[in-house]
C-alpha cells in the first residue's frame, strides 16, 4: 500500500515537472462552433487526447472555445462538455486526472461574432505571450460550423487575427466543400482571396479511421510482395464500402441538398479510391509526392454517368422531408439515401479493374471496409481434404482494409493467407492471435493473417495531431477538391433527373439493392416488379392505390416503374427482332433520339448478350442538325451507350447524313433524299421492322413537331423540320415512313409527361392536333410503354 501510494506521488510529481516545464515557443488553438454536436462528440476529446501527447513536447499549448453567444450562455455550455474528457486507456488515472485539471486551466471561452470580437482574441493572445515571454509558433483556428460561415470567419480572422510575421497559421475546414463543382471553384476562389493554399486544412475524417490511415503505410511496407500482384492481371476488383442503419431523420435539410454521393461517396470514399490506386509513393512522409501521385488517379478515372450507378432511396424518406422541411403532400424527391457507383481507370495498370463504391442509410448493418479481390486463376486438382485449407490457392485472396463496426467490430488489416505474411512495421500495431469464430466473406478468421491497433483512437484523435504537424496528405487540398468534383458533377446532374429505387430499409431490403457490374454498365440484379402503383408511396392504405388499364388510346399499354419498364420493352425489343430474323434473315430497327431511350440502351447493352445484333440494322428515326460527334448527336447518343458495347457490322450502322458538304443540314445537298434512297435500298418496301419513339411535352414525336410543316408533306420517307429548341434544324423521318412499319413502341416516362398523357386519355379531338397521335400504323401493331409517372404524375 505505501509502495503504491510513493508510486503515485512520485509520478504525479514528475508529471507536475513536466506540466510547468517552460516552453519558449506557442501554439493557439482556437475551436469555433465549440458547443456544437461534432465538438460535443469528437473534436473537444481529439484536442485533448492530442494536448495529453504533447505534454512537454517543443511548445506549449492554449485553448479558446468561440461560438457566437455571449459569454454568460457559451461559457457554461463549453465547460459541461469539457468535464466529460476521457483518457485512452492505458493513461494511469492518476495522470488522465492532472492532464484534464491542466487542460481546462488551459482552456478559455470567447464569444466570437463580430470583427471586434476576433480583435480582442488576438489582442488577448498577443497579451498571454507577452506575460509568459513567449514566442508566437502558430495559430490553429478550426472551423466546426455550417460551410455558409466560412467566408465570413476567413475574412475577420485574414483581417484581425493573424499572428505575427514568421507564425504559421492553420484554417481547419469541415465538409460540406460545395454540393457540385461550381459551387465548391466558387466556394475555393472565395476562401483563395484572404487564406494561402498552405494555411487551409480540408478535413476528411473518414481518412483518419485507423485502418484508412494505414493503406498507404501498409503496401509501402510490403512494396516487395504487393508491387508484382497490384494490377489488373492479378486483381478482379476493389470494392469501398460504407453501410449505415441510421435513416435521415433530423437532417433532411443538409440530406436534400447533398445526397448520398456528395455527402460521403464524393469524398470518403473517392479519397480511399485514390490511396488504392496511387503508385506507391517512395516517401511515405512526402505529402508532395502523395498529392502528386493522387492527381494522376485523378487524370485517368473514366467519365462516370448514369450507366456507372444504380441509385436508392429509403421508402420512409419522402415522408421525413415533407415533415421537417414542410413540404406540400405531393412533394416526392428525387434524392438517393443510396449508391453503387462503378468506376474504372484508364491505365495500364488498371485497366477494366471496377472499382465499386457503395454507401447508403436505412441499411442491415453498420459496417466499413476497403476491400481488393484478387482473381482465382488456380486449378486445385487435390481435395480439400487433404491439403491445408487455410493456404489453399482455390480460396478467395483478399486484403480488408476494415473500418470497424460490423461482425469484427474493430478496425483491422487481414490478408488471406494463401496471399502472402504481411510486414506491418508501425509500432501502433499487433496482430491478433485470438479471435471470435465468424466468417468474413465467407471465410473463417482463422484463414487470414489478422492485424489491429493496439490502441483503438477516434478519427479525428488520429488526423488532429497531424494539423500541429503539418501533415497534409490526410487532408484535402484544393486541386484534389476540384478534381474530384470535376469527376462526380455529371452523374448528379443526370441522378436529379431519375427516381431512385426504394426500398423498405434495414432487414426488410433483402436483396432488392444488390447490383451487376457487366463491362462499364451497372444495374440492379433483379427488375422492381410492382403490378399497382401508390400515388403516395409512404401510405398504405387501398384507397391511395390505382389500377392499370389494360389499352391506351384503344392500343396496348405496357406500364410500371421505369426500370422494371425499361427491363420489360428491352424483352419486347428482343422478342420482336428473334422473330424477325427467324423470318426475314434480319432486323431492321429505328430509334429516335432524346433522353427517353437511353435507359433502354442500357439495358440492352449490360443484359441483352443473346440479341441478335449482327442481323440488326440500325437506323435513326430523326436526328439534330450538329456534327455526329457532338455530344447532342442523336447518333452519338446511341453509339456511346449501346453500338460500343457489341460488334456489329459496320454496313449495318445507318446514321443520318446532316453533315455534308463541311455544312450541315442544307436541302441543296440532298441529305433527306439520300437517306429515303439508303432506306429503299435495304429495306423491303420502306417498311422498318421496329420503330422506337419517344413523346415530348409538346405532344411531338421523332422530330415532327404541332404545327410543322412536315406534317402535311405526304409521300416523303425522310424530311427536315424545325425545333423551337437548339439546335433548330432536324432530319426526322416522316410519318409515312413510321406508320408503315410492322411494330411501333412509343416510351414515355417521368412526371413532366403526365400532362400530355392525361391530356391524350381525356381530349380525343384535340388529340388529333398532336404529331405523337397521329401516329397509326397502318398494317401494323402500337404499344405503349408508360411508366408510372408519366401515367399518374
């Protein structure tokens, strides 16, 4: 007892030394939004945790708290958070208790609102220096408040607060950076304009997850085993995974403007994306180099657009939003709570490697990992029986970088065994020689070479002490902000456009949200087939429900959600071609432009292998006046998303001829004509097998338009009209040539149709006045393909 009790006292005497022991230089650390949830949750614990490291190190610490409140509110609320610090584990009470009493000494409450309030911040910490005989160091000012306040606070600090020439300033930045790529350029031109590049710490907490922080150290370290292997002739992909059960609730205003990719797809996990598939710096702690090599990933990562994601949204979702954000009771977004995103590189290295990033809420479990698959290209002739089981080449060989959570519930490094004895020099970890009796993908614990930290930290307790290091390569920097940004800016906007699947959340999603990665093209495993609809898909009750009729218009209606839609006109496309080359040798198929087919592309091109496409001819039903390889071109349209995929013959692509003569679209050149002769010429009596065509707003189809001239133009195959929309000039082919044809589609989806749709249920004389009614085959069959919301709204 009195061994223990001298024990005690002499340590709290050397810790006493050590606490008043002068440091001639200073650092401030001034926490802004320090009453808010994330410094209540984290970034208080993470200052501290990182001050109790630094306990007799090269300088001396100080701490303000600033939020906006005057000091009688703010100074209460801070100092109750503060008396909930805790020590990590192996801090002997004794100490963690002196550590705690000196750091809340150390720590100050300042009402930070006005420019005179960061005046007198500064004139206090220019008044502490001057008492203590102290040096200014650096001054770290970390911003945990909404992204809309850090002009302001950039400007008052730029203006006011600085330290002195020679001091080093820190600007530590939460995300949201932005919601798109023009908002995050204006966001960084603005923050440009009072701090320098060095002076903003972008901070991305995901990264500071201990088994995320160590990817780079870890293939550094096992360069030797990793380098020959680390390519696509031995990986068959990675996979960055972040699942969470939580829903929304509470956050559907930050939810509504951001979304699942730009809250953490865009960020976290593109972030690990680029530690995965960097080179292999030289020098770990050269963050130049790092960056370097991350803007080369940057450089070669594939355009990513719709067909590279399936999108989700929990079903309860609409209804938290009308709620929160007082929405009327029709309001439905279009906001993911859930993504797969396939993304490949162009590279040597990489080359047809998907990298499959998936996140979402309303999940079955919370759970985190980075996860490379390697290919399986070993034939094991022995039984499994009778060889060792845990380094069999027949298994799966993979490496987990786990996040925690989950079936393991601790962050950790496992390699298969049958891949090769890792090398982990940090001395922050162990490996595990015991552990509990569960499968990671499938296989028992026992078949891995198992790693994790010997003292499990928080995020930010890991990335803070970085900040006082100057440490950036855990940050992001404004380059690597625009880069990925530049990256994801096209599939949100094309994903504002697309209702998400739904689905129930937690256990119930069964596999209703697992998908297929088949070439470059993603989409669900399995179609969303629903026979009736809700017009409010929150409620449950059968009044809420209506019924499909059978026809529209007196002709086939084929109608369900737009994907399951799109699946089904896919199968009829298909059925109708077999058929047709079973009779004529050959398929002779005409699609229109615009963005309703495209979805069926799609499908066709990940689904369809068996379509008959060397017997099938493709041709344009009408096309926009620009080159063929502009990126309005109807062509280029089908090319990019269904031509590329397959082999077909080259004689049986039949693009409009708009571009002639170096000019485009001039009847003196005779394009309508050509193509009419081209038509004749392949196709028996004019009569297209297939015609595809969409509907607009306007009541048009192809490019007919109400009112067009074209429309009263009897006897022409192919004409030129006119849009009130650029480009103007079209080719479209006439309604003689698509009213001959032996099987007419028309699609039409999304809630911007259901006027015109309803309009052509209820007003039969008015109708007629449309060009997409004027459609009627005449020895033919129509069928209609509307998808739910374009046919209830």
């Amino acid at each position: 007892m009195i061994s223990t009790q001298i024990a005690s006292g002499l340590l709290v005497s050397a810790l006493l030394q050590v606490l008043t022991t002068e440091s001639k230089s200073h650092v401030t650390v001034i926490l802004l939004g320090a009453t808010g949830d994330l410094a209540k949750k984290y970034l208080w614990q993470g200052l501290f945790q990182s001050y109790t490291e630094q306990v007799g190190g090269p300088h001396s610490l100080s701490f303000y708290g600033g939020t906006r409140l005057s000091s009688s509110e703010g100074s209460p609320a801070m100092y109750e958070i503060l008396k909930g610090l805790s020590c990590l584990s192996n801090v002997p009470s004794v100490r963690c208790a002196l550590l705690k009493d000196q750091f809340l000494k150390l720590t100050r409450y300042q009402q930070l609102d006005t420019q005179e309030d960061y005046s007198i911040l500064d004139k206090k910490i220019k008044e502490m220096l001057a008492q203590e005989e102290m040096e200014e160091e650096g001054r770290i000012f970390y911003l945990s408040v909404p992204a809309f306040a850090y002009i302001d606070i950039a400007t008052k600090v730029n203006a006011t607060c600085r330290p002195r020439a020679g001091s080093w300033m820190r600007v530590v930045l939460e995300k949201p950076f932005g919601h798109n790529l023009d908002s995050a350029q204006q966001l960084a031109e603005e923050l440009q304009k009072v701090l320098r590049e060095e002076e903003m710490y972008r901070i991305d907490h995901y990264l500071g997850k201990q088994a995320i922080a160590h990817i780079l150290p870890f293939r550094h370290d096992n360069r030797h085993s990793l380098d020959p292997i680390w390519n696509q002739h031995h990986i068959e992909r990675v996979e960055i995974v972040m699942k969470e059960t939580v829903d929304s609730k509470g956050r559907t205003s930050f939810y509504e403007e951001y979304g699942v990719i730009c809250d953490v797809i865009q960020n976290h996990l593109t972030e690990i994306l680029t530690f995965v598939a960097m080179e292999t710096p030289v020098n770990i702690s050269d963050s130049e180099e790092i960056h370097r090599n991350k803007m080369k990933v940057y450089a070669s990562l594939e355009k990513v657009d719709g067909r590279s994601a399936v999108t989700g949204q929990y079903q309860a979702y609409n209804s938290e939003v009308r709620h929160e954000l007082q929405k009327p009771a029709d309001f439905t977004s279009n906001v993911p709570t859930f993504a797969g995103v396939a993304m490949f590189l162009d590279s040597p290295q990489w080359d047809n490697v998907p990298f499959i990033l998936t996140a979402g809420k309303a999940l079955d479990e919370r759970v985190g990992y980075t996860r490379i698959v390697f290919k399986n290209q070993a034939f094991c002739l022995q039984s499994e029986s009778t060889r060792k089981a845990e380094f069999s080449q027949c298994k799966q060989r993979q490496i987990i970088f786990y996040t925690g959570h989950g079936d393991l519930n601790f962050p950790a490094i496992l390699v298969s065994k049958n891949l090769f004895k890792p090398v982990i020099k940090a001395a922050g970890w162990k490996q595990v020689a015991e552990f509990p009796d569960i499968h990671m993908f499938s296989l028992p614990l026992s078949d891995y070479y198992i790693y994790t930290p010997v003292m499990q930290k928080d995020a930010y307790a890991v990335l803070i002490p970085q900040i006082f290091q100057a440490k950036r390569d855990s940050f992001v920097n404004t380059e690597d902000l625009l880069a990925s940004w530049k990256v994801w800016t096209p599939l949100l906007q094309e994903c504002s456009s697309v209702r998400p699947r739904l689905y129930p959340g937690g256990a119930q999603n069964g596999d209703l949200l697992d998908f297929t990665v088949a070439g470059r093209v993603v989409s669900y495993s399995r179609a969303d087939s629903v026979h009736i609809i809700s017009q409010n898909s929150d409620h449950q009750n059968v009044g809420d429900y209506k019924v499909i009729e059978p026809s529209f218009r007196g002709d086939e209606l084929v109608s369900a959600k737009r994907e399951e839609l799109i699946a089904r006109l896919a199968s009829h496309l298909q059925q109708a071609a077999e058929a047709s080359v079973q009779e004529f040798g050959r398929f002779h198929l005409a699609v229109s432009g615009g963005s309703s087919p495209i979805s069926l592309f799609r499908r066709l091109a990940a689904h369809h292998y068996s379509f008959p496409w060397k017997h099938t001819h493709f041709w344009m039903v009408d096309e926009r006046c620009v080159p063929l390889t502009d990126p309005k071109s109807n062509f280029r349209s089908l090319h990019d998303n269904l031509l590329k995929h397959f082999r077909i013959p080259y004689l049986n692509i039949h693009p409009m001829p708009v571009h002639m003569n170096q000019r485009l679209c001039v009847e003196d050149d005779g394009g309508a004509g050509l193509y009419a002769n081209e038509i004749r010429m392949w196709v028996d009596g004019a009569r297209f097998d297939f015609v595809l065509l969409g509907a607009g707003t306007d009541g048009h189809t192809a490019s007919l338009f109400p009112g067009s001239q074209a429309l009263t133009l009897d006897g022409q195959l192919v004409q030129f009209s006119e849009s009130s929309v650029k480009p103007h000039q079209r080719m479209t082919l006439s309604l003689t040539a698509i009213n001959q044809a032996r099987n007419v589609t028309v699609l039409i989806s999304g809630k911007s149709k259901h006027p015109i749709v309803n309009d052509m249920k209820k007003e039969a004389e008015k109708a007629q006045k449309w060009p997409i009614t004027m459609v009627r085959p005449s020895d033919g069959k129509l069928v209609w393909f509307i998808d739910y919301d374009a046919l209830f709204g």
